[in-house]
C-alpha cells in the first residue's frame, strides 16, 4: 500500500501496487511480513506534520519471517521469527549514538517513514535492527509491542514513576492500554487514572474494564492530583489538563510524534509552577525494544487487537482517526 502525496486520510490515498522484491546488500536481511501493526504516526505521515520520504511504503510495527539472507548476514537464521520497528537506521558514531540515545541520532532513519516499511508482503533491514519475537506471542498480538508497547515504556521509564505514586493517563489507545498493563506489573501499589475523549467512548469501556482506579473525560476533576502523567493523544489540550492536575514534583511526558493541534496556552503559576515537568519521547531506541519485548513476555501484555486485511489499510486509518475501535489495529498480510 503505497502513499504518493500528502493527503487527509479521509481521501483514502494509499494504493494497493505490485513492487519488485527489495535486493540484498551486505548484513541485510528480507523478511516475508505475516503482519504490521497501525499506528497514528502513520496519520501524522498521511497528512504531512511527519512528513515523509515520497512515494512511501508505510508501516513501522512489523512481525515475519526471514526469507533470505545478506551475504554477510550472521545474526539469523531462515525461517526465524522477528520484528521491525520504528528505529532502522542510526550512525553509530556520534555522540548520541555512543551515550545510549541513539534516538537522538542526526542520522536517525524510521521505518515506514524514511524508508520503506511494514504496509507490504516483503521488507529488507540490516540485521541489527531485528528482535526475536517470543513464542508466547501470536503475530498479530507482537505487531503493537514493537512500536505502542516500546514506545509507551520508554515513556514509562520516563516519568520516573514510584511504586505506590499515582499516575495520569491521558489517551487509552494502542500504546496506553499496554502501558497500563506495564504498571499493574511492575507499580502494583501505584494508581491509574484514565482520561479520554468523551465518557462512553470506547477506550474508556476499556479502561474500565481492565481495572482503571478512575475513568474520565479530559476536562474532568479527578478524585486527587497524580504525581506522573503521560499523554498520548494527538490533540492539545490534555497538556493544559494534565499540568493543572499534576502534583508538586510531578512530571508530564508526551508521548505523540506530532500534535494535530497547538497546544493552548500555559499560565506559569497555574500549569507550571512547583517545579512540575515537560518531557517529550523522541523516536526509541533498540535497547528499549529488547528490554520491552523481554517484560512483555513475563507479564505477559496482550494487547487488544482489530485486525483488518491489507487492502483494507485505508479503511483502517481513517476508523483509527476516528476513535472507532478499541486498542491497537493491525493489518494481517499473507
């Protein structure tokens, strides 16, 4: 599914093409993709506050097997299961690279954005940007770990959250609803509460459903302020709301590649004062998947699945900007 131009993913602009196989250089591997998850960067992509390298094959949550090998390919074996994600390409070099926050790379190149990714039957990536899948997981269930799981734990580790600490959650979607998984494991004692778009809508039935301490809608009191917060909704206001709830000390992480929308204006001494925090989550990197991946299989996190054929990509998108279905969707291809 191939994307030409920046567009509204309301004008369903992904168009289902024959490409050639990619051809194999040095340590690079192909893999046969069985399935890739969705995620709303790729709305970001479509719409062009991400822009990305055009035409574009989209796609950065990726499972499948290994078809065929680089000549100097070494890592892997034919027929191994592993997954892509949104890191594929980082210097090694620079400083960022050697401090581990290869994230921060210059040379930093994303999968279904800079290159080609997930939305496809085939994708070559050098064999250091693969992870072994575990076997507890179904390849549609691993698909969203490789970018809303990873990334909602680096955000996780972010926070600074404390055992017994409560925590916001603003947004209960692909990548919060395998956040709050995470905490229950490893903050048994913390609470979580859920804020979403409006009451009823589907992410809160979900958040209710799992246990949630308190569910919400943004702009609502809750019952006491939070220590920690992560935000990962596309719009601006739950920035405004989470820093007005957030304790003194607290801390706010924003989760999201772009936002839709400006965020509104932040009043010093209502938002920020008592020396509460901003911080954002830029890209991930390979550490953050490794350890992720590993967690995940203990816990074990089961992300809540919609899957839809490939063809049906854009169909999905657009349900996904939507809010029209809970947890995380997935293209299920071959």
């Amino acid at each position: 599914m191939v994307l030409k131009q920046i567009s509204r993913v309301e004008d369903m602009p992904l168009q289902l093409e024959e490409v050639p196989k990619p051809d194999l250089q040095s340590n690079e591997i192909l893999v046969k993709i069985t399935a890739c998850g969705i995620c709303r960067t790729e709305i970001d992509e479509i719409e062009g506050r991400r822009v990305p390298k055009l035409p574009i094959i989209l796609g950065h949550e990726i499972v499948g097997k290994i078809e065929s090998l680089g000549p100097w390919a070494k890592k892997f074996n034919l027929g191994d299961r592993v997954g892509i994600a949104w890191i594929y390409h980082v210097c090694g070099q620079c400083t960022f690279c050697l401090s581990g926050q290869e994230n921060l790379c210059d040379q930093f190149k994303a999968t279904g954005c800079d290159v080609n990714g997930g939305y496809a039957e085939y994708i070559k990536v050098k064999e250091d940007f693969v992870y072994p899948i575990p076997e507890k997981f179904d390849d549609s269930h691993a698909a969203p770990l490789l970018c809303a799981g990873a990334i909602g734990y680096r955000a996780l580790k972010l926070t600074g959250l404390k055992d017994g600490e409560t925590i916001g959650l603003f947004g209960f979607g692909a990548s919060a609803h395998q956040v709050f998984q995470l905490i229950r494991h490893l903050y048994p004692k913390s609470k979580i509460f859920v804020f979403t778009r409006r009451k009823g809508d589907a992410p809160s039935v979900l958040a209710k459903e799992m246990g949630a301490d308190w569910v919400g809608e943004t702009g609502e009191e809750p019952p006491e302020k939070f220590n920690r917060a992560i935000d990962t909704t596309p719009v601006g206001r739950p920035v405004i709301e989470a820093l007005k709830h957030l304790s003194k000390g607290g801390r706010l992480v924003i989760n999201v590649i772009r936002k839709e929308e400006l965020i509104p204006q932040i009043i010093y001494e209502q938002h920020l004062w008592y020396e509460k925090e901003v911080k954002s989550v830029a890209n991930i990197t390979r550490k953050d998947v490794q350890e992720f991946l590993k967690i995940a299989a203990e816990v074990p996190i089961i992300p809540e699945i919609r899957e839809f054929k490939l063809e049906e990509a854009n169909k999905a998108l657009l349900m996904l900007k939507r809010g029209e279905y809970r947890g995380a969707g997935v293209l299920k291809i071959g």
